[in-house]
C-alpha cells in the first residue's frame, strides 16, 4: 500500500468511526439499550459525564478503574484512584511482578463493588463491544463487578455487530497500539473480544456522551 492510500484510508475511517452520532442513531442505540437491561443515562459533555459517574459512587467505595483513554480524557482516573475511594486498581498493580502473587492479583481484579471504564463500540440494536490485550477488564465487566459503569463517546456507536468489530480491528486498535507503544514500549493486541448482549437491570449503567471521547 503507497502513503497516500495509507493516508487516505485513515482519513476516511476518522470520518467513519470519529464523529458524534448524529440524534437519530443515539436515539436508536438508547433505546436498544434500555431493552437489553442497560441503563442508559445521556449528557452533553465530558464535565457532565465526570459528574453522573461521581454521582453514582458513594465515597469510600470500592472501585476499579479500568486502563481508558476515555477515563483519563474525563478525569476520573485520578480522582477515583484517590484516597476518597478504595482504590482496587492500587491494591491490584501492588502485587505486579510478583509470581508467586499472580493468582491473588487475578482475584483482586475480578470483583469489585464499583467498576469503571468505556467499551469500543455500541450498535444501534443494544449490544456491546470490549476488545482487550489482557482481559484484565472483562471479569468484573462480565459477572464480577456488583455496579459496572462505562462512559462512551457517541462516536463509538455502529450499526450492528460486523460495524463494530470493523471499527475495532481497523481503527480502535491501530490507535490503542500507538498509546500502548508510548505508555508500555510495547504493541498492544486484539487478544478478546467480550460481547455483552443483554444485562441485568441496574447492574450496567451507560454513560453516553454527545461528544466524541476516547476511541
């Protein structure tokens, strides 16, 4: 492939996967949602999605943040990682590195009151995409977590599930690889891929954002 097609393909997948989604297909996903057992709340802005996760999260809880663009973006990685709440993420990387406490990691991080982060893409029919390298995440997003909280730009929503997995492999990862390289040195993977259909009521709260956020 010449540059200029290179060039050319990601300026035409940015238009694709980067841009607000327009009222009609918000309106669409919400509603799918709801009827899969999500709660769905929509706000306008990133200052406003800080605040409904906040809201949500009695101080002193405990909570797991996990690694997102989007979390960082909003600012709540910090300040759920701070002494108000019960940092799992600090109890969890307290045991990195250490092999003899691997199995005592993986249970730390499989089960939490609170569990925070963003997905990659939502169709238009209510369900719901997570791509992982780990899979660190998706225990608690799965069955773990007693409250799941994600907070998604309208940007990562689709229109069904061959969409969304597109919109994974060809531009979500090729922009979390870059992140990874800068942050680890290393690349990162599509090593899972969790799809959650269909949920409990109350247990999975979606915060969608107007706004693109994340990727």
């Amino acid at each position: 492939m010449s540059n200029s097609n290179a060039i050319s393909d990601t300026k035409t997948l940015s238009t694709k996967f980067a841009k607000a989604a327009s009222y009609a297909e918000l309106d669409k996903a919400v509603k799918a949602l709801e009827k899969n057992g999500f709660s769905v709340k929509v706000v306008d802005n990133l200052d406003q999605a800080k605040q409904a996760v906040l809201g949500m999260i009695p101080k002193k809880s405990e909570v797991f943040t996990a690694t997102s663009a989007t979390l960082d973006k909003v600012g709540l990685t910090d300040e759920l990682n701070s002494d108000k709440y019960i940092s799992v993420r600090d109890k969890f990387m307290a045991l990195y590195g250490q092999p003899d406490k691997a199995v005592e990691m993986k249970r730390i991080g499989s089960g939490s009151d609170y569990t925070i982060g963003s997905v990659h893409a939502v169709t238009e029919d209510g369900q719901v995409l997570i791509a992982s390298a780990s899979g660190s995440q998706l225990p608690n997003y799965a069955y773990g977590a007693s409250n799941v909280i994600w907070v998604v730009g309208s940007q990562k929503i689709v229109k069904d599930l061959n969409e969304g997995l597109e919109r994974i492999e060809d531009y979500t990862f090729h922009l979390e690889d870059e992140r990874a390289q800068q942050v680890y040195g290393m690349h990162s993977s599509i090593s899972k891929i969790l799809i959650s259909r269909r949920e409990n009521p109350e247990r999975v709260t979606i915060i969608l954002v107007k706004e693109p956020v994340g990727f």
